[in-house]
C-alpha cells in the first residue's frame, strides 16, 4: 500500500472542507472512492486537516457502515431485518457463506469476488428474504436460489444489463410532455419495483415505441403501495379508462402496449389484415388475450387493499414523476408554502398545526405544534432544522419510500416547518443505505434552487432557506435526535441527558427542529385543507392518518396509509388479505426494536398511540410486521434484543451490560439450556433497563421480550423443557425421514454439508451431528417425507 495514490483524499478535502463537522463525509467519500478506509488515506487527512487521529478513529469504528480492510470487486449484502429474518435470512446467510467457501469469520471469498456483509436493513421488507449485490437487488430469496443468484448477477455484469438503482440516462421518452393525442405508461420505479424488475420492464417498454413508433409517454412514479404485485404498470391510453398490470415481464411488454397504442402508420397501411396480425400479437402462450391479464380495480383484493387507506401524505401515489418539478406544481405543489410566505405569519401557522392534532410520525408522537412552538419561542435568532430521514428500524420502509416518491412535498413541508420556527439553514439526515432517497432529494433540491423556491429569497420574499443532504453511517441509535445532531457534528452517535432539549440547544448549540420524514409530509395538506380537514380524521387523542410498512407473513405487503383508529385485525385481514392458507395469524409486531408484539387475540386492538401503548407496544415510525404460527416468539424477542444490544452506543452501563445480560440469558433458553429462575430474571432485567437507560433505545430496548412473555409465556416454558413449538430455534431442531421416503435421493443430492448419505430406492437417513439444520431437505422432498421433531 505505499504506492497508493493519495490525490483523491486532497481533493476531497478541498471540496468538502477541513472542519472536524465533515469528518463522516470524507470517510464516506475515501471509502467510496478506495472501498475501504486505507491507514495512508486516513492518515494524509489528519496532516491535512484538524481532525484528530483520535477522532478519525472514534468515528470510523462507531459506525457500521465504515470498512477497514480491502474487499472484493463485488459487496453482497444479506438483508437481516425483521421480514427477512421471519423468513429464512439466516438460512440464506449461511448458503451464500457455503457457496462462497467462508469459514472462521472470513467475509471475502478466496478469488477475491465477493465480499459478504450483513446489513440491519434495506427497506424491501416486502421482498424478504432480500439479498443485494452492489447495486442490484434480489428478492425472495431462499438457500437453493443463491448459486443462481450469483450466476445471473454475474451474467448481468457480462452482458452490460444493468438493474441499478441509479437513474441516469433516462429513456428520451421521460421528457415527453402529455397531450391529448398520446396516453402514458406508468411504470414504479422505487426501490422495491426495481429489485422485482422494473428496470428492465422500462428498458423494453422503451425498446417497443422506438421500434414500432407506437404514441405514448414513459413515465417513471413512485411507490406505487402494492408492493406485492411488483413490477406495476399502469397504462393510460388516449381514450378509456386506465389499467393496471401486475408482476410484470419483459417479454410481455410488447403485446401490452401495443393492445393500447398504435404502431405509427401500421392499421392505415395494411388495413384489415394488420387487426387480425395485432390480435394475435395480443394472445398470450395459452390463448389467453393479454388485455384480461390487466389488474381490475374493482376486483375484491384490490379494493380490499386500496378502499381502507386515505392519502394525505401518499397523495397522488403512483400518478406522479418523483422530480418532475413541474407536475409537483399542477398538482398544488408549492401552494402551502406560497400561502405561509404571503399570507399566514408563522404564529398563525403554528397554531394551525396545533389545531390539527399532528404528533410526530417518528416513534413517541410528541405533538408537533407544541415542538414546533417551543423552537419559534427560542431567543438566538440562529436555529436550525432537520428533516431525520435515518430509517434505522428493521422492517421499516415508510421514509425511504416517500423520500423516494415524494420528495418535493417533504422539502415544502419542511421549509414550511422552517418558516414557522424562523430556521434559515437546515438538514435532510437520510440513511446511506437509502442512495435512491438520497439521489432524489439532492436532484429535487437542485431544480428547487433554480427556481427560486429555496435560497436566499423564497419564491420572491425576504425569507431565506439553505437545505443540504447529510448521509448516516450505518448506526440505529442516530434516529435518536440527539444522536443525530452528534453525528451531524462530526461525532460518534451517542445520545446525551435532556434537558436541554434540542429546541433550546441542539445543533451546534443552537435551537434546533427535528422532524420525522412523515411528519412533514403532512404539512402541506394540513395547510392546502385546513386544521379541521384533519383532525377530522383518526381518533380523540391520534389525529389525521398513518402510513405502515406491511410486511411478513401477510398476502398483500405494501406501504399503507390508513386512518388513526383502524383496528390491527383490519389492516392485516381485510388491507392485509391474511395469512398464507394453512397457518394461522398469531401475532403482529408493531414499532420495530423499540415496539412489541401483540396477539392475534388482541387484533381489535385500534392502532393509536394510546392503545398500542396499553398494549405493549408503541407506534414507533410505522413498521408492522405479521407473525404466523410457523415463528417462535422466542426467537423474535431473541432478534431485537440481539439487534439493539449491537446497536447500543455503549454510553450507559444499563443499557450496555443490561441487554447483554439479558441477551445471554434468551440464548441459553433457544438452546433448550433455560432454567426456571430464568423468566423472572429476565423480568426483573427488562424493568431495570427501562428505567435507568439514557436514551430512548435502551428505555424500549426490553419491549419486545416484555410483550412476548406477558402473551405467549407459555412458550419460553415450553423451551425450558427442552421444546420450540414453531421448530425455529436451531439447537432443538431434529430431523427424521418418514416410511414415506421413496429413495429418490434429492435430499441426498442437495445436502450441503452431506449429511446424508445417498442410498438410491432405500430410505434415507440423516446424520444430525453433521446436520447444520438448513432446511433444504425438507423443501426438495417430493414426498414431504422429512420431519422435524
């Protein structure tokens, strides 16, 4: 490494400054420019600059995001959130960990090709299991797919397709304008519609006008909510109603559009013949006319999964242009913003936003008027606000998805925020594992910028607001507000004692506004429709709508935004559509590490801040997880609490030790190896660590195991007698092969580790002590003649 050429660390310096507040930007950028941090590079930072090595090296190791030694040409990251991990991410880990010959801790494969990492988290909870090469995303994933997984990635790279996130080189189409003479053809293109293909559903649908001269224009929307029917295509001919298509393929691109577009000149020249030709372009394999394959609005499971939801801050979802800045303002963009610097004065304003009921939208639903209040009462005329974007939650997608899909409507939420505190400076603090969230929002502040809609004079008035992109590192306790404003700062993320609070002294000891990504895309609305329009909406005490992250063991997954006050047992079963057939709802996991599981019994529990906290749980930022009776609550309070004891930043004992504690504790009684004295020992624990932490992650830590074992107690009894009901604790499971077994010798072929000797037309047995317990057995026999005990 002495060779290594150190004028990149220079120019990023001069770029992004000398100050010790960028130390993160310019890790992120050596990294991204080296892949790892170099000792040379991080070193030439700290002759060029004020930073410390001491404070390159806090940093660098607080934060999971930051590498320190070389990988390979390819990252592979496993997707361990709470949807995944249901569904068989641990599986999926150790396959690929197989595959790629990683043994004793080693994470890069010995070519050098790959290099594996887990990760909390990347939003396509409706994919799970989900697995991401680089840029490229795979969805339900499970162990026997990834040796294909790996060749089709690598196929991809062979032959230059590419399914990115990243959306330069738009097709020309994007451009075109809407007349009446042509219709469109909407296309999602959010994370998750890109993962499931969408891309490559654009290119073609591209590929088909170019070669047919065919009328219409592409255009790119955000979520579109049904993220169960991925990729999503919505044709909007010239005349006539729309229509959705479902699950989308390439190859079936080309009869679609040309079923609603005319080829240019084709009908007019060949006449009748050309009917006959195009009707049989327009039947499918099976005979089957493609145009019945188009999603009927009307069918039950869609209006059961679009006729409960209320858009308000999903307004417009799935109509419009993410960037287009333009479309934003015929669809009132802007005007909430106009009507706050023209003719509402911020005290006005705030008392609107207090009228209308709206609590924060990002865990414990402080009412945002009354913060909003307390920053505008502030004296030091320097303050500052921050939009915290740092979705940490697993199982969590709500902020990406609308940073994504609508990104003007949080920067006029937020300037309107600004407005009403008397803020001139402020932050989006978005999660580095969200680059299309953040992609957009810089694209969506730069066309805001040119049009004088941010900057020193705002759309023409005396009111000044400067916004900026900051990305998170890769730590959850940075959605703790404090947190972020020492990461924002330059510092490890560690939360400090309030008061003062960051309304009086936050960023860089200035009053400071920190709001949740939802929160402030309820703004505008509130403004455009009046403070009644929405405290007309949800309950006494939780006003307006909320949006969930439906995700789990559920049939339609999506984002959902539904009314305050709507029961669980609504959401899940009528939104929702249940569970697969065959097993049975059992629980529903609300509000992420920091929430708590509540029972199918308690489905008629209405989802408002009250109610779920009564009953064990918390709204927190939205994440709704559905359980079956295939899961072990055990296994899913040993998850969070596994989760927040890594992310703990380590600055109180309580929660540090007492998690540990507490962790060690769950992992002895998944292993069979609990003793009875255990379960008040873990009680006892829980209650001390909810008391005495600093900071809301320790405070909540303890939640999922309370509300597990005050509901499903009866299962740690049962793995204290040495049995997991749902078979998901590995160290109790045993397989046996049944007199079904027919001596087809797939288990035997499939076996990764062979523990199972192939014995052709014979009953097979399996060796449990070489058996590593990955299920694949179980899954190729034909005959279900594998058990587990």
């Amino acid at each position: 490494m002495s060779t290594l050429d150190l004028a990149f660390v220079d120019q990023t310096l001069d770029r992004l400054g000398r100050g010790p507040e960028m130390v993160i930007p310019i890790l992120q950028a050596i990294q991204g420019h080296y892949r790892y941090l170099p000792q040379e590079a991080l070193e030439r930072v700290c002759q060029q600059t004020e930073i410390t090595p001491a404070t390159i090296t806090g940093v660098a190791t607080f934060y999971t995001q930051f590498r320190h030694r070389p990988v390979g040409r390819h990252i592979v990251s496993v997707c361990h959130g709470t949807a995944c991990h249901v569904k068989g991410s641990q599986l999926v880990q150790e396959a690929l960990d197989r595959r790629l010959g990683l043994t004793n801790g080693q994470d890069t494969d010995p070519q050098g090709l790959f290099t594996v990492q887990k990760v909390a988290c990347l939003g396509c909870c409706t994919l799970a299991p989900v697995l991401q090469i680089d840029d490229v995303t795979y969805g339900r994933m499970t162990p026997q797919l990834v040796p294909e997984v790996l060749a089709d990635f690598l196929h991809q790279k062979l032959s230059v397709v590419s399914c990115r996130l990243s959306e330069k080189g738009r097709l020309a189409t994007d451009n075109c304008q809407l007349t009446t003479a042509v219709g469109e053809i909407r296309i999602g293109l959010g994370s998750c519609c890109v993962a499931q293909g969408s891309g490559k559903v654009r290119q073609a649908i591209g590929d088909v006008l170019a070669q047919t001269g065919a009328a219409a224009v592409v255009k790119r929307v955000g979520c579109v909510g049904m993220c169960h029917q991925t990729p999503l295509v919505e044709i909007v001919p010239p005349s006539g109603p729309p229509k959705l298509f479902a699950k989308m393929r390439p190859e079936a691109v080309r009869s679609i559009v040309l079923a609603h577009f005319k080829p240019r000149g084709v009908v007019r020249r060949i006449g009748q013949a050309a009917a006959s030709l195009l009707d049989k372009l327009l039947t499918d394999e099976t005979g089957d006319h493609l145009a019945h394959h188009a999603i009927d609005v009307r069918d039950p499971p869609v209006c059961a999964f679009l006729g409960r939801q209320r858009r308000v801050a999903t307004e417009y979802c799935g109509q419009i242009d993410p960037t287009d800045l333009d479309e934003y303002l015929r669809h009132n963009g802007f005007e909430a913003l106009k009507r706050c610097v023209t003719d509402l004065t911020p005290e006005q304003l705030i008392e609107a936003v207090q009228a209308s009921g709206l609590r924060g939208r990002g865990g414990a639903g402080f009412p945002t008027g009354a913060k909003w209040a307390k920053v505008r009462a502030a004296e030091d005329p320097d303050k500052y606000i921050i939009c915290n974007g740092d979705e940490g939650d697993p199982g969590a997608f709500m902020d990406r998805m609308l940073l994504e899909s609508f990104p003007y409507r949080i920067i006029e939420g937020m300037a309107i925020a600004a407005r009403a505190v008397g803020a001139h400076q402020g932050f989006f603090y978005i999660r580095a594992e969200y680059p299309l969230a953040v992609e957009r929002i810089r694209e969506a502040l730069k066309r805001c910028n040119e049009r004088g809609l941010l900057g020193d004079s705002v759309m023409g008035n005396d009111f000044r607001l400067h916004l900026a992109v900051k990305e998170g590192a890769g730590a959850f306790v940075c959605g703790e507000e404090t947190a972020l404003l020492a990461s924002l700062e330059g510092r490890r993320g560690m939360p400090r004692l309030r008061p003062p609070y960051p309304a009086e002294r936050g960023l860089w000891d200035k009053p400071t506004l920190v709001n949740n990504v939802e929160t402030l895309a309820l703004v505008p609305w509130i403004v455009r429709h009046g403070a009644a329009a929405f405290a007309a909406m949800g309950t006494e005490k939780s006003k307006g709508t909320k949006v969930f992250a439906l995700a789990g063991k559920v049939r339609r997954g999506g984002l959902i935004e539904v009314p305050m006050g709507i029961t669980i047992r609504e959401i899940v079963e009528e939104i929702g559509g249940g569970v697969a057939e065959g097993r049975q709802f059992k629980a529903v996991q609300v509000g992420g590490p920091s929430g708590g599981c509540v029972p199918a019994d308690l489905a008629d529990t209405p989802v408002d801040y009250e109610a779920l906290t009564r009953a064990g749980a918390i709204m927190g930022s939205g994440g709704l997880v559905v359980l079956d009776d295939s899961d072990c609550m055990v296994d899913i309070a040993r998850y969070f609490l596994r989760f927040t004891q890594d992310q703990s930043c380590g600055k109180c004992t309580f929660c540090r030790i007492g998690t540990r504690r507490m962790l060690d504790i769950l992992d002895r009684i998944a292993a069979g190896k609990g003793r009875p004295e255990d379960l008040d020992g873990l009680e006892q624990l829980a209650t001390t660590v909810n008391a005495s932490s600093l900071c809301g992650l320790g405070k909540t830590a303890p939640n999922p195991v309370l509300s597990t074992l005050r509901y499903f107690r009866q299962e740690y009894e049962a793995h204290l007698a040495g049995r997991c009901p749902a078979a998901k604790c590995k160290e109790m499971i045993r397989y046996r092969v049944t007199e079904q077994c027919i001596g087809c010798t797939l288990c035997a072929q499939h076996c990764p580790v062979d523990a199972i000797p192939m014995t052709p037309y014979a009953r097979h047995t399996i060796d449990l002590e070489k058996c590593t317990r990955c299920d694949t057995c179980r899954h190729v026999c034909p005959e279900d003649a594998v058990e587990v005990e």
